[in-house]
C-alpha cells in the first residue's frame, strides 16, 4: 500500500450501519473521502447499483476530484441496467474517465450473492444485507483484506467485461 492509501479514513464510519439512508450517505462519504485522502483503488460491487447514489452531482464532484493518473476503479455488477436508466451523470462521467475504469459483469450470479461493497486499500464497506441496507465498514486489515479476496475472486473468476464505455456501429 502506498502512503495515501494507509491514510486515516478519518470521519469514515467504524462500524455497523442500516437502512437505504444510512448506506447512500456512506457511499457519498467515502467517495469525497476518497480524492482527499489520495485513494488509489476503488472497487464498487453491487448486483444493479439501484439504490447507490452514483447519479447525484455531489458524487460525480467527489468522483472528479478523485480521479486523476494512477486510480483505478473497478465496477462489479450482474448487469448495467439500472445504471444506464438510473445514473446517467455518471454514464456520462464514465464515458469520459474510460481509461481509468474496468467494468465487470456476472450475469449468471444470483443478485444476493454478489458483493454489495465499497472496497479501498484503506477503508471497505460492506452492505451484508442489501435488500434492508445493513452492513458493516472499517478500517481494520482483517476487514479489507477479507473484502479485496472476496472481491478479486468474483472479478477474476466469476466475471468478464461490460458495460463498455460507448457503442460502436457500422
């Protein structure tokens, strides 16, 4: 890990959190946290990302101020579809961040299996519930490291590319 990514979350929550208002705060707290602590990884994993707060201005600012040479942020979903009719601000922002961002699909995965988590090298989240929005986040090692094999085991065995940045036609 590199000395950005050990940096103290700070204000990132510790700990277990509940219901739709609580998880979507988080996201945009992690986020804006991210640019500012000099994150150079992110993964975002979720069945559709339905009820994350991707589309919303702030997020997009956070996500601007964190993306710059060097980050990497990864996308792990069943499908894009919620995205695409959801969140086209970020449709939009990814589109133009394409050379940073990796996007995966699992479309066979069953939506309650698949990761609904925000992992970085210093800080994770993990919604354990994704349908009540309960989980848990933190700093610790054992919590990031266990969240990063998790991860890296749908993302290199259960997935392949999607969601591509534009369409091409003839």
């Amino acid at each position: 890990m590199e000395a950005s990514d050990s940096a103290a979350p700070g204000a990132l929550l510790e700990g277990r959190f509940e219901g739709c208002n609580a998880f979507a705060q988080l996201v945009r707290d992690a986020l804006a946290h991210a640019g500012q602590a000099g994150w150079r990884e992110i993964i975002l994993s979720d069945a559709s990302f339905f009820d994350w707060p991707l589309g919303e201005r702030a997020v997009i600012a956070s996500l601007d101020a964190w993306a710059r040479s060097g980050r990497q942020l990864t996308m792990l979903a069943k499908n894009y579809d919620e995205v695409v009719r959801r969140h086209p601000r970020f449709v939009r922002w990814r589109s133009t961040w394409d050379h940073i961002i990796q996007c995966r699909v699992s479309p066979n995965a069953d939506a309650l299996d698949l990761p609904s988590m925000l992992w970085s090298p210093a800080w994770v989240m993990h919604r354990l519930d994704p349908v009540r929005s309960v989980g848990v986040a933190g700093a610790e090692p054992g919590r990031r490291v266990a969240g990063y094999e998790l991860l890296r085991e749908w993302i290199q065995t259960k997935s392949s590319p999607g969601f591509s940045a534009s369409t091409l036609g003839l």
